[in-house]
C-alpha cells in the first residue's frame, strides 16, 4: 500500500485528502479516475501529458481511467486563468478537436484500459429544471471566491452567467460517472473541490483531488503554451521534438524528469547526484521522443544528433554585437532582429562552441555569447560566427 501511494503521489502537487486515497486503495475497491479536456484546440502538447502521465500511473495499478472529452462544457469556455470571457466554439469545431484527441492521448494511456466518455452525453439532455436544481446547489459568492472571477468582479471586467456554470457542469460529471478520483492542473483546483462537494449534495461519496503541476515551457519561465512558443507539441516530428527538448534550459531537465517520465525520485536522484546534464538532457529527449514515435525513432533521431560539421568547412562570419538575435542577423541567417526573435523563439535555433565542441543551452532573443567562435545552427543550416 505503501508503494501504490508513493508511486501515484510522484509528480502530484496536492492530493486532497491523501487519508481517503489511502482508505480506498486499502479496500481493494477498483478505484474510477477521471480527468477531463475541453477540445479547444487541435493538438496536445507535453505540458498535457503531464495529467495523462498521472492517469496512466493509476492505469497501471488496475484503476479504471476515465478520459472525459468536454465537448458540451467546452462550448462554454473554460475561465480558469482568463480575465475576459472567452469566446465559444462550434459544434463542429469542437467534434473535429476531439477526434484529434483521442488519437494522440492513446500514446499514453492504454485504449484497452480506458474509458472514453464525452459530457454532451448527459449535460445536453439536462432539462431547464434540471439545470435550475444543479444552480441552487451553490451561492454566487461561493462563486465569486474563485481568484480569476473575483478578480475580474473587482477590476469590473464583466463575467457572463454562462461562466457560472462551467464549474457546477464539470461537478456534475463527477456526479454522472461516480469518480473516486478527479485529477486537473493546480489551477483546476476550485472547480474540482466543487465537484466534492456537489457528490455529497446528490448523495454520493465525494470524490478524491488530485491535482498536477503546471509544466514550465522550453524557456523555464512561463507555462507551456503553443501561443507562447515555448512548447513541444506530441504530434510533431521526431527530430523537432529532440532538437526543442535538447535547446531547453538546464534547469528544467530534473524538473521534467519527474513529471514526464516514469522514473522514480530515487532514480532521478541519482542522475542529479552525477552531475552530468548534458548526458541525461540527452537520455530524457530520448524517453520522450520514444513514448510518441518509437524506439527505432528515438535512436536514430539522437544518433544524428551531434553530428555537426567541422568549423574550418563553415561559411564564417563576425558578429560585433553578442546578443544572439544581432548574431543571427550578422551571419546572414535572416534580416532583421524581428525575424531572428521569432526563430529563437520558435526553438530553431542551436549553438556550439569551437573547438570544445560543446553544446550550448539557448535561453532567449538577447541572450549575450561570451567573446569566441560559435558553430551556429538554424534548422538544417551550419555557419560559423566569431563573437
């Protein structure tokens, strides 16, 4: 019992309340996991993963994962994190997202072993007494206790009555499907306490809360997110996915060891204890790029890479300004910052020294390169630059 909790708590932030998990994993009860995901948009990318890596641990226990599709609660718009009210999607758009989803969340999770389910199912049946009846369960200032609405209440940014009632319609599907365990982001927090406390109103045992870090983007600073630019997308090409994850900050190495492997604290202890970030960078790419494309990829994608050219057989240029977008410029690769911003933004651009040969972490647009001669290389293309 000891094990089954160490190992579903790895890489949780909260679990509320742990007692509970404890009591039920102790009954033998084959526990009903759920975590939903409104389609709202195309394609998923590892910070998603992070909640499906999550469900995959409680999979591998013999717990049933519920993998709910919001495809009613996401005509709505998730407001979490929003200061304006977020414009809804079509049906189709939506239906066409969702079909997308399950095809990329089945690189985790085991298809045999989860439960596909979609909100439309019962919300969209709900009659207007129906809906009346889930309202009165709570007060509008429960409500407005929620930080992004109360927020939005006193900056007098307006909030729609359609937004209400996101998080009561995501309580009721925890009531529907009769979860022990609802997981989310940390920033899912108060919806998923909600879903608690509506269970107990209709009669139910309240559910378990499970919630997961939100994953740092390739930059180490934001959240990862496709219109930050900071993302590696599980749908993208082996050596795109290598190459990003190879260009991140160091410091995220550990940090992404533990939520989006399967190795233990122990484990990642001990890599840390070597001091050798460069190599276990290079290994975590490697998992990675092994869970969405295979092994035969992975190897031959981190074979390949390294295999820089030699720097006497480089175009070569001189760069007077060390900042790496007036680098970029300087050696022709594009020109204007504008254009090298985006690119080094895009994580498409890689640096080596010459001649130590080693790999050099790229940290942002004016990130300043110490005097001496670069191996720079954008895409497919190699040119040397003298700092």
């Amino acid at each position: 019992m000891t094990d089954q909790l160490a190992y579903l708590k790895k890489g949780l932030a909260e679990l509320i309340p742990e007692e509970e998990l404890r009591q039920r994993l102790a009954s033998g009860k084959k526990l009903r996991v759920k975590a939903g995901f409104d389609p709202t948009a195309p394609d998923l990318h590892l910070g998603h993963t992070v909640l499906l890596r999550k469900m995959k641990h409680f999979q591998d226990l013999g717990h049933q994962v519920i993998f709910l599709i919001g495809d009613m609660t996401g005509l709505i718009g998730d407001p979490t994190g929003r200061n304006a009210t977020r414009p809804p999607l079509s049906r189709a758009q939506l239906a066409e997202n969702a079909e997308t989803y399950k095809t990329q969340v089945f690189k985790i999770l085991d298809p045999a072993l989860t439960e596909v389910r979609y909100n439309a199912e019962w919300l969209a049946p709900m009659t207007f007494e129906e809906v009346v009846r889930l309202c009165s369960k709570y007060t509008v200032s429960q409500l407005l206790e929620r930080a992004d609405f109360h927020k939005r209440y006193e900056g007098e940014v307006p909030i729609s009555v359609h937004e209400f009632l996101y998080p009561l319609s995501q309580a009721y599907d925890s009531v529907v499907l009769d979860c022990d365990v609802e997981m989310g982001g940390t920033d899912q927090k108060f919806n998923l306490l909600m879903g608690r406390d509506i269970m107990r109103d209709y009669g139910k045992l309240p559910q378990i809360i499970a919630t997961v870090p939100i994953l740092e983007g390739l930059d180490g600073v934001e959240k990862m997110s496709k219109s930050k630019g900071n993302y590696v997308g599980v749908t993208e090409p082996a050596a795109d996915m290598f190459r990003k994850l190879m260009n991140m900050a160091d410091s995220l190495v550990w940090r992404y060891y533990e939520l989006l492997t399967d190795c233990s604290l122990a484990e990642i202890g001990e890599m840390r204890a070597a001091s050798d970030p460069m190599r276990y960078k290079k290994e975590l790419a490697a998992r990675i790029v092994t869970d969405f494309h295979g092994v035969a990829e992975a190897r031959l994608v981190e074979g390949a890479w390294g295999g820089w050219p030699a720097f006497e057989t480089l175009d070569k240029f001189e760069a007077p300004d060390a900042r790496l977008n007036r680098v970029l410029v300087a050696a022709k690769f594009c020109g204007s910052v504008t254009e090298a911003d985006k690119l080094i933004k895009a994580n498409s651009v890689a640096l080596q020294t010459h001649p130590a040969q080693g790999e050099i972490a790229v940290t942002g647009p004016s990130q300043k390169l110490d005097p001496g001669h670069y191996t720079v290389r954008v895409g497919k293309r190699y040119k040397g630059v003298a700092v």
